[in-house]
C-alpha cells in the first residue's frame, strides 16, 4: 500500500501545466495554493514558460532541484500516463490527477486509467484521480485544487471559533460537491481537516482515504459523497474499523434512482436493486445517509457538539416556551420514529414549580415564555434530562436574541460536563450569529429546521445502538461453524438448479426446512402411499430443473385430502407440467404435507453486482411485494441484525397479536434467517440465489414451515441466471 | 359579518393595557407600533399612567378625543370582556386581543371566550384573538404585536428589492410561528403585506382573513398555520374560492401526531384519525402542506417568482455542469415523484453543438464547465425548455460567485418572458447576495436544498393539474340528482344499526352492490332452495345488528356446494350466533352466492369529528391496513377525484396487469366510489359510517361484488357508535 501520508502532507508540490492564466485551472490551482499560507515549496511545471504567475518554472519534474513529494497532474489526459511514469522514475511517491478525458470519455479512457493504476503499482506511488477536482489539507493550508470554494475569497478555511472539539473530513467521488461542503459548513463553524477528491479512482479510493484517517486519528466524523463503491470487501473492512473507533461515517449515496432503469424496472431489479443493496451495506455498518447537504451537515454538527453524550434510545423530552413550535417539533419527532412520551410524575412535580397553569409539563413541556424567563434554558434542560423517561432533549429556542442565552451559558456549559444525555437546540427563528458562538461553546448542536433536529437524534440513537451491538459480539460479520464440507461437495456435485427435492437436503444440513420436508415420488400410487402414512392432507409437486415456475405450469396440487385425490392429482399435475415444458427432464413428484396457517413470509438470497450475496426478507404475496416492502442485508447475520431487520418491515405489524391472531413466532423466523445467512455466507461463491418462498411463520411458539425452497448456483449467464430464480 | 379592513386598517389606534416598562409586553408592543412610521394616531390607555412613554394617555377608550377604528387589549383576561363591552358601546367596531388566560386554562376561561364571542356579534366588532400576538399590516407600517421578528432592529419590513411581484400574507393560529415566517423569510426577499396571528379564535377565524384578502385582491400567497379548524364548511368555501382564483394557500398543520393517541392507537382512530382528514381536505382543496418553514417558503418563493409559468405535468429536465449534483438532483426528482425522462432526439441534437464527449445530453444534460460556459444558464435553459418531453427544468447553479449570472441577467429575463415553463435554480454552494438579487429580477426561484427544489415543482404541478380541473368542472362540491327521497325515507324508519339485509336495498337504490343481493330466509329448507335457485356456491350470513362481527362470532358459512351443506351450515350458523350473543335479535340468514376471485378492497364511509363523512378507501386484508394505505376524500366526489384517489393508494400497482393477473376494474371501482359518495353526502345528516368490505375487484371490464355491507346511522352515543361500526 503507498504512503497517503505523501499525498495529503508533501513538503513539496510540483504543478505538472501550471500556466500563468488564471481565468483558467492550471492557472487557478497555482494560484490557489500559494494564496494560503503552505509551508512547504510549489514548483510550477510548464513546458513552454520560463516563468509562471512570477515564480521560476521548470520543464519536467526531472529537471527539479528535489525529489518532490507529490506531483499535481493537470496536463491533457494523453500526456497523463506519460507524465505519471516520468514521476515515478523521479522517485516522486504521490500525485493527484485533476485531468479529465478518462473513462467518462470512452475505451481509450478506461486504458488509459488501466495504465495509471500499473503505473502507480509499479513505483508504489500514491495516486489520487484522474478526473479529481484534487484535495484540501486544512491543516496544512494546501489547497491543491482550483475550487473557488477554497479560494480566499470565500472567506476562512478554518472559522475563528470552531464548532466543539472535533475535525471533519470529506471524501467525494464528486470534485464539485465535495468542495461544496467546505462552502456550506462555514456558516455552522465547522472545522475541516481534510476534503479530498477521488474521481475515477483508476488507484486510491475513498475506503483508501478513510482508511489513512482513521489510522492518523485526527478526524472525528467523515462526510462521504459515493456515487459507486470500486472494492466492496474494503469498503465493508474500513467502515467497520470506523463503527469499532466511534468516527461516524455520513454518507450521500448519489444515483440511486436511475430514470432509464426505473421505466424498465422489472420485478427482479425492484428485490435485487443496487440502491437497496446499499442501503443494507449502510444499515449493517452504521453509516449514516443523508438527502443532501443540510441532513448531512446537520448529523455532523450533533456529533461534534455532543462528542460522546448520544441518546441510549429513541425517547426525546421537548422543552418549549412556544406551545404551537413545541407541538411541531413533537409531530417532527414522531415523523422521525422518536417516541415523545409522558414524563414520570417525579419530574412533572419538579417543573411544576416554575410552569405556569396555562403551560404543561406532559411532553412537550410548554414553560411558557414566563416560565422560561424564570427557569433558564440550562435548568429546563436539565430537569428534563433527568426524567428517567428519555434518552435525549431537544429545547426550542429563538436564537434571534442572544442575550438570555448569554446570561444562560456557564449554565449550558456545567449541563454539558454533567448530563450524559445530548441536549439539541431547535430555533424558530433566524439564529444570530452571536446565539451560533455561544451553543457551540456550550456544546449544544443548533438546527434551524424541525425535521432536521428529529432526524438527527434519530440516528445518533441508532449509530450508539449499532456500535454498542457491535463492540459486544467483537466483529460485524463473524464466522461460524457448520455443516460446512459437506454441503460443498453436493452442492459442487449439483445441477445448476437445485428444485425442492435437491436443495432441501443441502439446507437441512444447516436445520432449514427439516419440520416440512416431504418426500420424492414416482408414481401415483406411491404418492397415495405417503400421503396416508403422513396422515394430513398433503400437497404434490413436479421436481423438474426446467420447470423453476410450478405453480404457473399447473405442476401443484394443493390439499388433497385421501388416496383417491392424491393419485388423481398426481397424473393432473405431470400432464400439465409435460403439457407446460414439453422437453422438461422430470425428476419426480414431491409429496409434502400442508403447513398449518400462519403468517406468509418470503426469505432469499440474492447477488447483487457490488455487494455480493445479501439475504431478503419480506412479507409474503403480491400486496407486499408491490409496496416494496422489502429488505436486505449482507449475510451472515447474527440473531440481533436479523430480529432488527424483521423489525424494520413496514409489515412488522401484522407479526404482533393483530385483530384476533396470536402473536407470529418470531424468534422462529429470526433463526431462519441466521442460518440462510449462514449457509449463504459459507458458501458464497457457489450461490447465485436462494428462495424459500413462502415461509408460512405460525404463532408463538410454533415454529415455522418452509413450504418451498429452490437453490440456483452461480456461473451460468446472467440472463439465464435470473429467469430461473424469478 | 363585521368588517375585518377596520381591524387591518384602522386610521386611528388605542392599545388599552399600554405601559411605559418596554420590558414588557405591554410596554413592548406599544414601542414597536411607535418605532414604525405607520400614518395613523395611536392613543395609549392607562388607569394608572397620565402618559406612556411620553404621550399622554387616557383612562378609558370612552375618554379619547375620538372614536378609534381599532382597540387592542393586552390587559389581565379577566378585564378583558368588560374593556370590550366599553369599546363596542363606545362605537370602535374592531379589537384585537392579546391577552392570555382563556380556553387554555379551563372553562372559566372558555366562558369568556363565549362572552366575548357575543359581544363582538351585539356591536359587529371584527375581533381577533383572544391568546393571539397580534398582527402586522406591512403595507401600512402597522406593527400592532409585539414579537421581535418586527422590531425595527430585526431588519426592514420589506425588502429592498422585492422578489417577484407578489405580496404573501401570513395567517397563524400560533403566535410565535406566525410570525416567525417574517424573520425566517427575510433572507429570500418576500414581499409581505399581512402577519395575523389569531390565537384562540373566539370571534374571528383563520378563513375569515383569508377571505376578506381574497376579496382585496392583493394577496398572492397565503402561507397558512392551523393547529384545528374551527369551521369547516367555512374554510372548504374559502380554499375553493382560493384556488379558483388561482391564490396558493401553503399550510402547515401542527398537531399531526399526538404521543398520547398515538399509544393508544386503535384501529378505528387510525382509518378515521384526524390527520388523515386534514390531509384529504387539502389534497382535495388543493392546499399544499408543508412539514417546516423552508419548505412552505421554498412553495411561496417558487409561485411569488414564476407567477402563471407553471409544470402543466410532472416531467422534468435538469441542466447541470457538475455531473454529481446533476445526478443528485435527478435522485430529488425521482423520490419527489417527478419524471425525468430521456430528451427527445431534436432537443439532443440541439445541445450537441455546445456539449463536448464527456457530457450527455440525456437528461440530467451535464454540459461540463466547458459546455456552460460556451451556452450560459439562460441559453442551455430555454434549450431543454423547448423539449416538448419536459413540463419544466431545473438549473444546477453554483450561486457563491454572481459575475457568470450577471452576464447572463437580460437573456434570462427575456427567457422568462418568452418561455411558459417554469426555470427553478438549484445551488450547491451557498448563494451570494447579488445572486439572490439577479435571480429575483429575472423570476427564477432560487433553491438550496435539492429536496425542497423538487417537491416545490411537483407541488406546482398539483396545483396547477387541480385548479384546471376544478375550473372545467365550476364547482369542487356539485350535487347530483339521485334517488334522494325514496332512500331518506327508508332510512328514517331503519334501526341504528342496518345490517347487510336491510342496507343493501337502500344502497341499490344508488346502483351499489346490485350485482350480488342474496335473499333474506328463514329456516334451512329455505335456505337450500334458494341457493339451489342460485345455482352456485354460497354463503350464509346471520342477519342482526347485535351481532356486527360477524365472522368472529362464527355466524357466517362459505363455499357451501350443495342443499345439504346448506341445511347444515344453517343451523350451525345460527347456533353459534345464539351462543355469541345470547340475546341477539335475530331477523333471518342471507343466503348469497359466492363472488368470483379479485382484488380484495375495502371501501366505505365515515364521520370525522371536524370534516365530516369521509370516503375511505384502500386494500383489503389485514396488511394494508397494518401498512396504513387507506386513503380518505371528503363526499361527494367526481370519478376524476376517484380515480386520482386509487392513483395514490401505494398499493395501486396490483390493479394493474401483475404477475399473471389481468388488470382490475379500475372502472367499475371508481363507479362505485361515486354512488358511495353521492350517496353518503345525500344522506350525511343521518349516516354515522358506511362500510363495504370487502369489495372484489375482478378483472378488466368484469365488473365488481359487493360482498358486505353495514349502515350505521347517527345519533347514538359515540361509544356504541364506534362499537357497531368497527
């Protein structure tokens, strides 16, 4: 792995096509980066002037008088690999290409990126690019980019009085808006550390970037901008590393709705779709998304406000001197999944003393404006912090005003040291910046918008559930032993499609579908003779590789309820299934006896071209699939992801004792999950899917059926691949 | 109805309650009327003071040397019908009350809400609050309130320039957001002409303001905070009047979500639960709902700069020269419910002149920098504008530097002028102010969050697509002639509770569920004959209004085959009616033949505590409803409104053609809402609740079977009420 350390931190620069106009980039970065106060020296490269913006140019980085640490390519991309290797055998260790004209061009773009990244591997150069917008070191004040975002103009790289004790950094695949950031932060005092650009990443990626971060362990919170994850397994690596050492990662994931793919979106893209892979990944690993700037920044200001008071749960106290901003900020709340209950009466009789009759203490707390003049926002605060029935305090404020928050401040300051609980700020009204200087001494986050605040809390309650989770159980995704060999050799010895009869005995191994299995037939008499030994009624079903759709074919019969029936069916459903496939190679007629009812669950596996295999789940039949209420996550999952994720369904509900039913058997249903998580995981290569469709879950305690179960291996073509597993 | 102009616009003031401590209120606010150059007198009153803070004050309103045109009343709540009764005597036709203590502290309270309700009507007196913050008529420079969003040190009043041509007004139940809307909207330079905030609305209404401004004429934009309407049928008449005139009222409604019910939720609350209501009143009324500030101002902003240029449809074009924020906004547009589709090949062809290969003119069209600075924003606009494949377009701008906008300031007015699509601008950095003041001159909205940017479009779309219909069909709430009498009669002489047997001729006469009646017996012999007669599978139903769960209690059989089946099921259904309610008043079995297989739907009616009987409509079975997709519309409603209505359902995919089914009668359904409809709003007076459930829905141009049905009527204790219906 090269040396990040000489690519954010070089002591000296070479600018390879810096040019003395600077209405253009190879004239603006030059004049960029010497307009901040960089220590170390800039070399301008040019190959037709002598001088540039009045600094001695040279030729070629080997006509230097050192060897410099980073090179800036910024030359036309045909000259770029050229340029690279002539860095290289300089013995120049890092470069950041801002050149555009690479794979978003074309084939001969996409070799060219192909030859960067030999190159880069061939003299272990650390190379950001191409197609990069370049990076910002802060710390450094090396802006070695031509955004006007870092030009002095825009005001201070750092504000004056920075926002609680912590450093931002910000990795984008997107040059444009990963300096926006920078921008956009600077009315909210946030201190950055790094903002670096990665582009088409032909070598160094944004895992790359956090990796290095982490490590160095000045960075507090990362901001990522991700169009396409490149390496996937070290995206997962680091982003674990990140939730074991407490640095949030907040993430905006750009095109996740592709308007061409949606009007074609078939039924499989809509189960198996990149966006929700990526919201698994996310789910799973604690990151946390937003919608654009503002949600992001919003996230990042809480965490480097609070530091480490985040909420043990989702139970939010308002504290309001304004009862209609109090009621919306409780319907925020709510919107956000928070619960705002009633506080103990303990904590009511306490506020009684300074909330007037025409206020309540309920939750929201309405104090009035007359019961806040006499508490003070730090006391309200504090006596709602101490209700044992929330995790967290959200106080509405109007921060036009800053001098009752100034008489208020070594009181916020003392609440902060003391109450492990985060106390959010929430104006109604334009903050002045004197009220931003003094919350952010105080350690109190501010929001200007009400969902925003909500949201949040929100997910700072679920990053400390995560990371708690997490730091029990040792490692996200750890593996367990199993019946491992020898479901590999069958599975190695296995057709492409593994109908019922074939899969089942594979995942019976790992205790699936043992309560249901059924057995295999070949005539109706035999047929007949099973289903009276099972003694219920019982179903039949063609097993045939070329038949995956039974219930289409006509190759089911459902409920049959003696011999007679049994026999009828059983030349019913051949017939129809011949009649179906006419060339189908028949294995055989699976008896199985009828679940009982229960609730109809879906539970699979699926590939997904980035993340790999991810189990989903969902509730079963046409309606729900519909509503797409259908989730994923990467495999294997252990008991607590698994029963998070049932919780996470929109249906969850129906699971609960619902108009007369009994409560599902969910623990039943969580342990499925596991073990298809870790069959799945154990032999990932192997498998293109797995369904068991429908997985009938009965009440409480009584256990689950598999009712179906159909196993599709991996390497045959993908159009082949996905009209077998529909 | 008393005059509110005289409220709005008095030519004389008497602030009863003034005082010289301008830190209080009472001092507050006569200072703040004082530090505006309103042209009127304004007189304080005082018991106790000769003067108040260096004018002379009088004692009472009946010692002024005038008869004022306003009084506004901060004293004690106690004082404050006998100082009102001292205004109307001595002439003042208009107060407005800022004093608190009223129905928010109890029924003494409520009591003098009621006193002072009468004697506002005894002398005709516009009369606003109590509990209120008062009001501001910007126009005039009359600050009668005492928030310090109109302080003169919280900014000018009005912007120095103005955006768009219009003027918003203000109108708030809650004093503190009211008024908020004018400190948080001064950044975007609106225009404002009224803040009124009316409190606890013991005379006058959030309606009666918006109408008395409609009638005005000079107010474009209403931005609306209602935490409950007082008035329904006053406030449908005046959102209809609104949107007829093409006047936008932009709501937020506070409320939505209340901890304690939320807790206790039950099913009944969630179908007919009031924040549905609301919602289906402003979807009907074309009100846009906004969750915070910025997003009702994002709404006022877009309408305030692009007047009548707006989305005739929700498809979208996206110019942009940073691929990521382009892809960024497009992800905005598709979760905002907006198309954005592939250009059409002309358009393309167009653009190809100025873009180069390592842009795309698709759509986003991403220019590059290269591409924009050759075209210009206005330019590369009016380019996708002439798509006849878009209704709209948005520009990805970075508004940190104004100079490129500058250039480009006469071609976008003429773009403006010229093109009758609507051109939003999106930045990603933040704004310069004389960006901010180009693009208010050239009437291009300014955006910078890409969400807000998105749904702004798509809530003007609505509208537009709304008002149009509205204005083809005259009138928003139009009765119908239907077969009124006959029914009103019948249902006058029912019991409270009519069951299946007895509703079903009522509805018939309506043309519901005449496809499946079944025929009411009274012993199994008859019951065999009958469905002999019919021919086809039956069901048996025990008929009476003590038992409406039927299922539950047993006392319904399906799927009969045969006379046999029939003869048995008959007894046993009547058995287990006895044993579930042993006194039940049993009035006979429907027999009635099965329907055909479908998509399950639950239709029906009922009565919300503030807006009436609803339409309710959604898919059956228990999970829709766990999923909380029930849709409601106020009745009588149009098959167009109907239809829109199943549009919005998230399960409204399953009436489509989907994995094998056919697609559903869409229409027959949407017939059916109507009759519904009409039939409840004929008969709203004496209709509790309706319900037919299910409904299956078959295939394309097969029509439907109402397969139950259960009037309740009005007019028993709400307890029962609910039982029965549930």
């Amino acid at each position: 792995m090269p040396d990040i350390g000489k690519l954010l931190w070089p002591k000296s620069v070479a600018v390879v096509g810096a040019s003395s106009d600077t209405h253009g980039l190879r004239g603006r970065i030059f004049e960029i980066i010497r307009s901040h106060p960089f220590a170390g020296t800039v070399y301008p490269i040019s190959r037709s002037a002598a001088e540039v913006q009045g600094v001695k140019a040279y030729p070629s980085v080997e006509a230097l008088p050192e060897v410099v640490d980073l090179a800036i390519l910024i030359v036309p991309a045909a000259y770029v690999p050229a340029e690279l290797e002539r860095c290289g055998r300089a013995g120049i260790k890092a470069a950041a290409i801002l050149s555009s004209g690479f794979a978003e061009e074309g084939e001969t773009g996409t070799r060219m990126q192909r030859e960067i990244a030999a190159i880069a591997q061939r003299y272990d150069m650390a190379v950001s690019g191409p197609n990069s917008e370049g990076f910002a070191n802060i710390a450094a004040s090396l802006c070695a980019n031509f955004s006007p975002a870092s030009d002095k103009s825009a005001g201070l790289l750092t504000p004056a009085r920075p926002l609680g004790r912590g450093q931002v950094s910000v990795i984008s695949q997107s040059g444009g808006l990963g300096f926006a950031f920078l921008d956009r932060a600077r009315p909210r005092n946030i201190k950055f550390r790094y903002i670096a650009t990665t582009g088409n990443e032909a070598a160094l990626e944004i895992s790359d970037f956090v990796d290095y971060m982490l490590d160095e362990g000045e960075t507090d919170v990362f901001l990522l901008l991700i169009e396409a994850v490149k390496t996937p397994g070290k995206f997962k690596r680091v982003a674990e590393k990140a939730l074991k050492a407490g640095k949030p990662l907040i993430v905006g994931k750009i095109g996740q709705t592709d308007p061409g793919r949606r009007a074609a979106a078939s039924h499989t893209a809509v189960l198996a779709g990149s966006q929700a892979a990526y919201r698994a990944i996310f789910d799973r690993y604690g990151l946390i998304e937003g919608r654009d700037f503002d949600e992001m920044l919003d996230v990042a200001v809480a965490f480097l406000a609070c530091g480490d008071r985040m909420p043990a749960g989702r139970r939010v106290g308002i504290c309001t001197a304004s009862g209609g901003a109090g009621i919306w900020m409780a319907d925020a709340c709510a919107a956000a999944g928070l619960d705002v209950p009633v506080l103990d009466a303990a904590t009511r009789a306490a506020l009684d003393a300074y909330v007037p009759s025409y206020g309540t203490t309920q939750n929201p707390v309405d104090s009035t404006a007359q019961g806040v003049q006499k508490l003070g926002y730090a006391q309200f605060a504090r006596l709602v912090a101490q209700s044992p029935s929330v995790d967290g305090v959200i106080v509405v404020i109007t921060a036009r005003r800053s001098a009752f928050l100034e008489a208020d401040l070594p009181k916020l300051k003392d609440l902060a040291r003391e109450c492990p609980k985060p106390v959010f700020m929430w104006t109604y009204t334009l903050p002045a910046e004197r009220t931003i200087e003094i919350l952010n001494e105080a350690g109190n986050p501010l929001f200007t918008g009400a969902p925003g605040c909500a949201r949040t809390m929100r997910a700072m309650a679920d990053y400390r559930a995560l990371r708690e989770r997490l730091l029990e159980t040792a490692s996200i995704a750890e593996p367990v032993t199993s019946a491992r060999t020898m479901v590999a050799a069958l599975l190695a010895a296995a057709p492409l499609v593994l109908s019922e009869y074939r899969a089942r005995p594979l995942l019976a191994a790992y205790g699936i579908g043992t309560e249901n299995a059924g057995e295999l037939v070949h005539s109706g008499e035999e047929a007949a003779a099973k289903a009276q030994a099972m003694g219920r009624l019982v179903a039949l079903k063609v097993q045939s590789a070329d038949i995956p759709h039974k219930t289409e074919a006509g190759a089911v019969a459902l409920n049959l309820v003696d011999a007679d029936a049994v026999r009828a069916a059983y030349d019913r459903v051949l017939t129809a299934a011949k009649r179906h496939v006419p060339t189908a190679q028949i294995d055989g007629v699976l008896v199985q006896p009828m679940a009982p009812p229960g609730r109809e669950v879906i539970l699979g596996v699926n590939r997904d071209p980035t993340w790999g295999l991810l189990l989903m789940v969902g509730l079963g039949g046409v309606l729900v699939e519909a509503l797409d209420d259908i989730l994923l996550a990467p495999v294997p999952l252990d008991a607590a992801a698994a029963r998070a994720l049932i919780g996470r369904l929109k249906a969850a509900v129906v699971f609960r004792r619902y108009r007369g039913l009994p409560p599902a058997d969910v623990d039943a249903l969580t342990e499925l999950m596991v073990r298809l998580s870790q069959f799945s995981a154990d032999h990932a290569e192997e498998i293109d899917s797995i369904d068991l469709n429908p997985v009938i879950v009965h009440g409480e305690g009584k256990g689950l059926s598999v009712v179906d179960a159909l196993i599709v291996k991996r390497d045959v073509p993908a159009a082949e691949r996905r009209g077998a597993a529909e």
